[in-house]
C-alpha cells in the first residue's frame, strides 16, 4: 500500500528519510535579495557551489603567491600534471577507462577536436546525421566542419521528431541509419536533449551507427553527473561534455573529453603541446608523440582555476555513488511529476530510463502565458528556465534539492498557472 500524500509533511518524511540528505549541507545554497532561500531547480543549467571548492581555489591562488612559476611542479597539486586529478572522478561518472577520459577546454572546442579527428567524408559517405533543433553550439560545429571540407548544408541530416511528438524515438535513428546509412560519416547525438529532457540509449545508438558504417560521439552536457553512463562498454567513438551542469564545477568550468581506447593511437588530430607524451614534452621536439588515450587531444596546458572546483565536486560525487544519485533522481522527478498541476504538457517522457533529472514542461495557452507563469516563479524565489517558445525546465538534482523542494516549486508552479 502506498503511503503516498501530496502534501509539506510528506515531502519532509520523504527528506527525512533520504540516505543522501546530508550532501546538502556541502554546497552552497543561493538566496534572494533579502537573504531568503530560493527554492534551486536549475542544476542542468549551472550546479550549486560545493563549498569544498573555495578551499581549493584559494589553496591554488596560495600556491600561485607562494611558488610563483615553481608551483607547476612544486606545488601542493602540481600543475603540469593538473588534469589528473579530475581522471579517476570522470572515468568513475561516463564509465571509461582512466585512459579514455581528459578533463579539457569546454565543450564546443571539445567537440571541434573531436569532429576534427572522427569526421572522415569520403566519397559518397560524407553526411553529418544530428537530431532537428539541436543545441545550437553543436549545430555550428558540424556545419563548419562540413563547409571546412568543402560540403554543402545538405549533407547535414536533421532528424526531426514525428509531428505532434517532440521526442526522436532511438527507432527513428536506426531506421535513418538502415535507410541512408551509407552515406553518413558521422552520427552526433545528446545523451540528455537539452529541451526536453529525454535521455536517449547510447548503447543502441551507438550500435545501430556503428553497424552502418559510421563514426558515432555524444553531447554529455546533460548527462554527465545526471544519468548513470558506460561508455567503454556502450563502444561510441567519442564524447564531450561540460563541467558547470551536474558536475557543479562552476560557471565557465573545465570541460571534458571521451575517446574510446580502440582510437588510441589516432593519428589525425589537431595538435598542441599538451597532447604530447609528458615524459618529452618539454624537451620542445618538432615531431609530435602522442600521449597515451585522451589525454593525447589536449592542447593546451590545463586552467587551474577552473578545475579546482571540479576536484572538490568529484569527491562529492565518488561519496554519494552515481547509482544512489540516480535513484534519489528518479524519486524527485516522479514526485515532482505527480505534483504537476493541469494546464501544461509534460514533454519529458513518462518512463523513468527515458530521462534524468529535468522535466520540460509546456505551457499551453496563448503564448505570453507560459512567460507570465515563468515571471511569477521567478519573482517567487523559484529558479528554474525558459526555453522559448514554451518551456519551463525544471531539475531536482540529487546531490542537493529535496522533496521540499519539489513541493514547493509545484505548489508554486500550480498557483502561477490558476493566475495566468
Ligand atoms: C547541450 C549543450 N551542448 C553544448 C553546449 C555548449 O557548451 P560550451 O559553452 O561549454 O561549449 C551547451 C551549453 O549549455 C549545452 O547545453
């Protein structure tokens, strides 16, 4: 029987008895003007400050006073080899190997390094296969590797979802991909859309696009520290992600890189020092030898600052445990979907192993209703986003929101749209 109540009370029993409850307490939780707490739905957007971080940031602007240039090798953590602690964390979050994860740049050089290297037109088999209405940035990307090489906008495939439907069903990619496989060189696809919340398969997609001959990444940017992930195993070519969503590194943090163990030893690739094996690095050789795995794409040598958050977040995420995360996650967002007042359209799907911690929610009505109901949330201390034209996203993220939370950012979410 269930003890399930819709009310403060029960969110509270709820938090009460949440193993992860105390992960709150380690991040650092936004207030309005008067020092009231906003109620924090938007870790898909920019995650909460883990208050380890500021530690750690200053402990590196220490080491910069103290050490000066000596800090790269004499430092508390040096910070030539800076990136590697942040390996064993990622590879724990996408399931790689140590060897297949690089914490790097940010996401849209990322994945221009890896187009660079994955994206092999030849021939009749020369097309970009992504999802219509893709994240902009990745958008521009592909299309300007295609007009790099020469090739026009309709060698970009654009897989929109059935009409009336906004979701691409992982059917849909494989039949593209037994239809017009032949000619695609390269499927790009998110592990999470970022409109809509929807968590795709990346085992099937991965093996459907490698069946057809073609060169496969993912856009983590939503899945990273969002949905559990096994890369090595699912087998895509490579992926790309940023740091500042669920991984709570902080506006602007590093981002970071996957590149499967079987690509190892690629050779095409845009160069930089840093990709270059450590050992021989600074002996400043003309030739390039690669550093071993992903850690062979780097380019440039690592931005401390904006890495150091990271490591106090990675040791947050290997306490609390991807699959306790997940689970808590997939509590709060079927709580938060049970509370969803009528008048709006869940775009999220309705099965759990579908989407991560964002539900996407439509506002239905004339088109400055889903603002208003968006502007009242806000004025209220709810912070959540609005994708335009008629999106409301909201994300309780395990590692810090409650059933409280979700309670009050429904309650108030029913009281906005009894107005509008
Ligand atoms: C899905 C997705 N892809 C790409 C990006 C671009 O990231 P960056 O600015 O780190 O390159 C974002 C940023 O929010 C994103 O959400």
């Amino acid at each position: 029987m269930s003890t399930y109540q819709p009310t403060l009370e029960y969110a509270r029993q709820r938090d009460a008895a949440d193993p992860l409850r105390s992960f709150r307490s380690r991040f650092a939780l936004p207030v309005d003007r008067d020092g009231k707490p906003l109620v924090y739905l938007c870790g898909h957007s920019l995650g909460l400050l883990p208050l380890e971080a500021r530690t750690l940031v200053n402990e590196e602007l220490d080491d910069w006073a103290k050490f000066g240039v000596l800090g790269h090798e004499g430092s508390r953590r040096p910070w030539i080899p800076y990136h590697e602690n942040l390996t064993e964390g990622l590879s724990q979050l996408t399931g790689a190997l140590p060897d297949e994860v690089v914490a790097m740049n940010s996401l849209t050089v990322n994945l221009h390094l890896m187009l660079a290297s994955f994206y092999k037109p030849a021939g009749k088999r020369r097309k970009i296969l992504i999802e219509a209405g893709a994240f902009s940035s990745d958008r521009h990307a592909v299309a300007s590797h295609l007009a790099w090489h020469g090739l026009k906008a309709d060698d970009l495939i654009e897989l929109a979802p059935p009409s009336g439907s906004d979701l691409v069903r992982e059917e849909a990619i494989e039949a593209c991909l037994a239809e017009q496989g032949a000619e695609i060189a390269l499927v790009l696809w998110p592990g999470v859309q970022f409109r809509t919340g929807q968590a795709f398969d990346i085992a099937r997609i991965t093996r459907a696009a490698r069946n057809a001959g073609s060169a496969v990444g993912f856009d983590l940017a939503h899945s990273v520290g969002n949905t559990p992930l096994s890369l090595h195993v699912d087998g895509p070519d490579f992926a790309v992600w940023c740091g500042y969503k669920y991984l709570n590194g902080g506006p602007g943090a590093i981002g970071g890189c996957f590149v499967h163990e079987r690509h190892a030893s690629e050779a095409r690739r845009l160069k930089g020092w840093w990709g270059h094996e450590a050992s021989t690095r600074f002996r400043m050789e003309p030739e390039f030898r690669a550093e071993r795995g992903a850690a062979g794409w780097q380019v440039s040598n690592p931005p401390i600052l904006s890495a150091a958050p990271l490591i106090a977040s990675l040791k947050i995420f290997k306490e609390a445990g991807i699959g306790r995360l997940r689970e808590k996650s997939l509590a709060l967002t079927g709580f938060l979907e049970s509370l969803l007042p009528p008048g709006l359209q869940m775009i999220t799907p309705r099965e759990s192993s579908a989407r991560g911690c964002q539900l996407s929610v439509r506002i239905t009505g004339r088109s400055a209703r889903g603002k208003n109901v968006f502007d009242f949330l806000s004025a209220r201390g709810v912070v959540c986003d609005w994708r335009e034209p008629d999106i409301i996203r909201i994300a309780p993220v395990p590692l810090y929101n409650t059933f409280e939370d979700v309670f009050r950012g429904a309650e108030l979410l029913t009281a906005a749209l009894q107005r509008a």
